[in-house]
C-alpha cells in the first residue's frame, strides 16, 4: 500500500514498533468456558457464548488491545512513517510489541503493520511461530498479512474496521481478499473476530481522519 505523505506530522522520536515490556494487567475471566466461532451474515466470524458475563470480559479485553492498534495507525501517519495501519501482538495479556505501516520509512511496499508486529514479535520471543499469542489489527489484514498471521501460527485475530473503510479513501481493494472469497481462513485454525459497535466505529474513523495526511500514488 504506498502513500506520500503530504504533511508530515509532528516529529516522532519513539521506535517504529515499541517493545513493550510494562505489565498491563488487564484481568482475566475466571471461566475461559470454550468459545464458538459462528460465521457472520458478511462472512467475517464473530465469538459467541453462553456466558454473557465471560462475552463481556472478552469485549472489554479485546477493545483495550484494538485501541492501542488504532492509537498506532494514527502514530504511523504522523511520523510519516506509512499508511494508517496499526497491529499488536499480545501473549499472556500483555503487549509484546506494537507496529505501525513501515511502507515509506524503510521504502518497502511488505512493511505492513501486521508483517512488521509478526516479525518484531519472532525477534523478541526467540522464536518463530506465535502459536500462543493473538494479533490486534486496525483493519482487517489484506492476503499478505493474513499470509504472515497463518504461517506464524497465531491463535487470534481481532481487527476493527473491515477492508472497504481503508478502500474508501484509495486503498486497494486487495485487502478484502484476505478473508472473504479464498476460503482460506478456513484452513487455517485460527479465531478471527470483527470488532463491532462503537470499537469498529472508531477504527473506521482512523481512515476519514487521516485521508487528508497523506496522498495515494
Ligand atoms: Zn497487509
């Protein structure tokens, strides 16, 4: 996804992915009964449950990580650094790194906010495969990203707004292949969740608010 950035923002002196080592104590259910994965009306899988109270517990954990992946797409923009894309990947409740769009910083058109969080994230574990992590994304992961999120092996996809919010604004239709049409998310198992209501409002508003910040080509 490549942008010229028209106006840069304010000078950005943090690292392009944090390594976060700080122990955010978000709390855990006591009961992790299994959850379902049903299939959604727009093809996107969703959480579902039983328990009400472990759904909640599940919603306000997820909205905490997914906001810190759009409060990165922001940042991206602002440094110029690349598009308005953000992702997070935590284990054991707790931010292992947390990226934005690299694209124009190390001019590379494969530093995507979900290849660069994967790729830190190996780095910083020692490892490679994230089979006990989850992934936050701003938006939902084109084919490339969710190429990466399979073969890293991670356990949970949350993203907040869905491809056509980024398309919206110039994006390539692209990203909406990932998880629609291939059918292989289904190969891969792997929970993918679509934030709603007011969380998914708020990742779709990254790409309105910052349309004006930088210039397709
Ligand atoms: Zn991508």
């Amino acid at each position: 996804m490549g942008v010229n950035i028209t106006t840069p923002g304010p000078s950005c002196h943090s690292s392009h992915c944090l390594n976060s080592s700080s122990s955010l104590s978000f709390f855990t259910t006591p009961t992790m009964e299994k959850a379902n994965v049903m299939e959604a009306k727009d093809g996107t899988l969703a959480v579902a449950s039983a328990f009400t109270g472990y759904q909640e517990a599940v919603q306000d954990r997820d909205h905490k990580f997914l906001s810190k992946a759009v409060e990165e797409a922001y940042k991206g923009v602002e440094c110029g650094d690349g598009g308005p894309f953000g992702a997070v990947v935590v284990h054991n409740d707790e931010i292992v790194v947390s990226c934005h769009n690299m694209v124009l910083r190390d001019t590379d058109p494969t530093a995507h906010a979900e290849v660069t969080a994967i790729r830190e994230a190996c780095k910083k574990m020692n490892q490679i495969e994230l089979s006990d992590c989850e992934i936050y994304t701003s938006c939902e992961p084109c084919p490339m990203c969710f190429g990466a999120i399979h073969l890293s092996r991670i356990k949970r996809l949350v993203y907040g707004a869905k491809a056509e919010a980024a398309i919206a604004i110039g994006f390539d239709d692209f990203i909406a292949d990932a998880l629609r049409g291939t059918g292989f998310y289904q190969k891969s198992h792997l929970e993918i969740k679509k934030a709603d209501g007011n969380e998914a409002v708020i990742a779709e508003q990254v790409f309105e608010k910052t349309k004006a910040k930088f210039t397709m080509y």
